[in-house]
C-alpha cells in the first residue's frame, strides 16, 4: 500500500502532513473526489466566498499525481441583481 496526502489549496492551513493509506492510484482518485464532494458539501458558504477549491494529491515524495480544481463563476446578469434595478435612461 501506498501513502497518499490530500492537500487543500497552496496554503500551509491546507496541508496533509498524515495522508492515507490506499491500495492503488485509482483508490485515491476515487478517495479524491469523494473527499472533495464532502468539503464542498459542509463549506458550500465558504466555496461561494472563494468561489474555486483545489484539491492537490501527492506521493510519499511530495510528487503531485493529480489536481481536482472546481470553480464558480456568477453570470454578469446576477451580479447586476444583487446590486439592485437598473434605471433605464
């Protein structure tokens, strides 16, 4: 089995300094997304703040393996909602 670490972002605060156990890379592309899946669900207030996540999985070396990166982008029509009716000249 392998060790592979689970990083959140390019900050130090998103650091995995344990990482997992797994059997083979596609388990930890499936751990992945699933790990993903549960942050985006118990900090969707956050994500819209930030409006992208990054989730960075490496090997024992430090070597990146693969990149999940979500991100939003409002359309420009909500951001004029937000601000409020536009007077029509």
């Amino acid at each position: 089995m392998a060790r592979y670490f689970f990083h959140f972002g390019d900050t130090p605060r998103g650091v995995d300094v344990r990482g997992q156990e797994l059997p083979d890379h596609n388990t930890a592309r499936i751990e992945a997304v699933r790990l993903l899946g549960e942050v985006l669900r118990d900090k969707a207030g956050e994500f819209w703040d930030e409006q992208s996540m990054k989730l960075i999985i490496t090997d024992e070396a430090g070597l990146m393996l693969f990149v999940l990166d979500v991100s939003a982008i409002e359309a420009p029509a909500v951001t004029r909602l937000r601000k409020g009716p536009r007077l029509i000249d």
